[in-house]
C-alpha cells in the first residue's frame, strides 16, 4: 500500500514536471511554487501565477497542457483573439498586478495625482464601479471578457470589446479600418475613449486617446487625466494565453511613461458571457448605513479633478 | 433559535482584503456572525448580487426577515446551481455576516437545507470562494 503510494505520489510529481517543466527550461527561467512559465513573448519568458486571489476562475489551469496548443487563426490569417478570456488587466492594484513591485508606480504619481489617490483610499464609496458605471482600460473583474472580431465586406472592421461585468452595458469599439482618432479639440471625454488599432504580425496594437478621468485605474483610486493615452499590444502566444502589453503616457498623472504587462487565460469549454444587467438590484451601502449619507463619499463619485 | 456569535476569524479577515472595491469592510462585520434557521420568503436571480431572504422566528414569536447577499446570480450558475434548487417556503440555516448598521442585512457565508444538513447550498459572499463582484 505504501509503496503504491509513493508510486502515485511520483508519478503525480512526474506529470506536473512533464508539463510544466519543459517550457520553464525551455525559457530558461526560474518560476516559483506559485508561479508556471506559460510561454514566451519576443524571446523571454511570460510567467503567470498558478493562482491568484479570485482570478482565473473560471479559466483552464496554465498547468494543463491544453494551454499550450497551437493559436487558432481566421481565414484571412491573423490570430484568432475572441476568448472569452479571464484576467489580462488590473483590479486591486495596476502597479503590482502589471509587474511592477509595490510602491513602485505610486512613486511614480505627480503630487496632485498622489493626493488625490490618497483623498480615493479614505473614500470607498466614491469609486464610480460600485455604482455600476464602466471599468474601462485596463480594468478587468473575477468575470469573462472577449474581443469580438467584427468583419464586413471590407475585411476586420471593427474590434468589440464586451465585458460580461464591468461595462455597465456599454461596448468598447475599436476601429481597424484605418481611421485616425478625430482632432483632440474635437474630442469630447467619454468612460471608453476613442480607440484605434491594427495588426503588427501577430499583435493587435490599440492605441487610445479621449479618456474621461471618472474611472478608477484600480480599487484604491490609482488616478489619471483627460490627457491619458494608451497603447495595447494584445499577443495570443498559444491556445490559452493572450499577453497585454500596456502602456501608460499621462503627463499630468505620471512623471514619465508606465509599461505594464497583463495576461489573460482562455476560458473554459462551455464558459459564455451571460447577461450582467448591474443596476438591477445594488444595494451597495445599505448594510453599512451609508446610502443617502452626505459623508459616504466626501469626494463625490469618481473623486475626478 | 437566533443567536449572535462573537467570533475572531483570522484566516477569513485577512482573505477579506480581496473586496476591497465593493467595500466588505465598510458593509459588514467581520467579527460579528448570525446563524440561524428560518424560512426562504423571497430570492432574487438578480445583478450585481443575488439576495436571499429568510424569516426567522424567536422564541417570543417576532419574526425577523434576513437579507442576505450572495455572489452574482451568473457565478452561483457556473458552480452548476439553478433556480429549482431552493425555493421560496424551504426551511434553511445560514451563517452571515451581519451589516455593521443594520444587522439584517448580512452578507451570506454559507447555507443548508435543514433536511439537508452536510450539503452547502450556493456560495456567498466569501472572497475565498468566489470573490466580490
């Protein structure tokens, strides 16, 4: 009995390795116990937490082989980004969740966006998300997400971006006919901006401009301006991993541009968006008294600028 | 048949960081847990949570209607329930976390059927489980 036991337990220890193993060295990288190399991105290593808090959920495990199968792709040849997917963007901190150590991207707040980040941690109740309004860029939640490839008689026209929780019911378009983002003194602020894109090889690049300063980077507030723009680099580098490399130019938040990296997993067979109608039924403040008190939100919702 | 239960959940407060967003903190008690047994007047297959209302009886006969929040009604699905598998008029025993003002407002942890005593029935509101959205 004991000796099949540790027949079991080897043979366990041995898949795992099988598994895992090979693409670590492969990628000649050092994961820890938590921690599993997925694949690699322009010849280094994409690493990826086993776990991490509630994410992933609903996602295959980066430890099983399905993960690493081959990119689907669409008859005209480009990668194949529809999901649905989990993760791939910040929820409880951007800095950390993004790669950076704690502290870090917080070091990196001009004074104004320091104090206002702060005024945001004391106020809970501000944070326009738990009032139902849009996450926006880069946010995402424990819920699926997918890129709906849009293509017409002309080809891929349009990208949508559809959260099942999180966009308060709206869309996020992304143009992919060539168009260019209007004259910025045309441009009127919204919850999802204006965002362009186009394919470079295998990566779908989506650069955005136009941003409302409502929506909160993260749960403590991590602010930014009108002035924000974004780049995304979307890489799907196998079957079940689709890499966000993301980029941060806000002048008037940031002493200096912020790169990021996020990864999403691919969901499981099965795993469809569902309707999330948010504002059905939130009771948000109630248990705590707060609903209706002028003091829940001294910054008022968004704590904008 | 009510009772309050001053407990100090160490594993669980720290796993409470997690919701931070949706504010567990300032919603509910973490030190303060309800249990009790009552009847299902009510749930709600409702976003962004689902609610679960139950009447419970003390022993002078006052009727106390709990509110309890649970998950999304789309996570609570995907863990494979559905809408026949508790109905109004069923007898249950929870274990909540009460509102910090107003009490009978709970945030649910965890749910039987009294017929049914070792089947946990949906997933409430624990980080550890299924998070804050």
């Amino acid at each position: 009995m004991r000796n099949a036991l540790v027949l079991s337990g080897t043979m366990a220890v041995l898949t795992v390795c099988l598994l895992v193993e090979p693409r670590a060295q492969q990628a000649g990288a050092n994961a820890n116990a938590n921690e599993v190399v997925v694949g690699t991105l322009a010849g280094k290593p994409v690493i990826q937490p086993v776990r991490r808090g509630v994410d992933y959920r609903d996602t295959i495990s980066p430890t099983d082989a399905a993960m690493s199968g081959p990119v689907p792709r669409l008859p005209d040849g480009h990668p194949d980004l529809t999901g649905p997917w989990e993760g791939g963007g910040s929820d409880n901190d951007i800095g950390v969740e993004g790669g950076l150590k704690p502290g870090e991207l917080d070091a990196l707040l001009l004074p104004a966006a320091r104090t206002l980040k702060a005024q945001r941690s004391k106020a809970i109740y501000g944070e326009p998300y738990i009032y139902c309004l849009p996450m926006s860029v880069p946010r995402i939640n424990p819920y699926p997400w997918k890129f709906v490839m849009g293509y017409t008689g002309k080809g891929l026209q349009y990208i949508y971006q559809l959260h099942e929780n999180g966009d308060a019911g709206a869309h996020r378009v992304i143009y992919m006919d060539g168009r260019p983002h209007p004259k910025p003194e045309t441009l009127i602020a919204t919850w999802w901006g204006h965002s362009v894109g186009h394919w470079e090889g295998d990566t779908l690049v989506i650069d955005t401009i136009g941003y409302n300063d409502k929506f909160w980077f993260d749960a403590p507030g991590t602010p930014h301006s009108e002035k924000l723009h974004t780049i995304e680099r979307w890489t799907r580098i196998s079957y079940g991993t689709l890499v966000n490399d993301f980029t941060i130019d806000d002048p008037d938040t940031f002493s200096r541009q912020v790169q990021l990296r996020f990864v999403a997993r691919i969901v499981k067979p099965g795993v469809e968006l569902m309707e999330y109608i948010c504002a059905e039924n939130n009771q948000i403040g109630i248990a705590g008294g707060y609903l209706n008190k002028t003091d829940a939100s001294p910054i008022g919702i968004g704590g904008g600028r | 048949m009510k009772r309050i239960v001053l407990v100090a959940f160490g594993l669980w407060s720290l796993s409470v960081a997690a919701w931070a967003h949706h504010g567990f903190e300032t919603e509910y008690d973490n030190n303060k847990v309800v249990e009790a047994t009552g009847v299902v007047s009510k749930i709600e297959w409702t976003n962004p949570h689902m609610h679960l209302y139950v009447d419970v009886t003390d022993k002078g006969g006052k009727v106390t209607t709990y509110n309890l929040e649970l998950t999304s009604p789309n996570a609570i699905q995907r863990l494979g329930w559905n809408k026949n598998d508790l109905v109004a008029g069923e007898r249950v025993t929870f274990k909540a976390h009460a509102g910090k003002v107003v009490e009978e407002r709970a945030a649910l942890d965890s749910l039987v059927k009294v017929g049914a005593p070792n089947q946990e029935i949906f997933k409430g509101q624990r980080p550890d489980n299924l998070g804050s959205n």
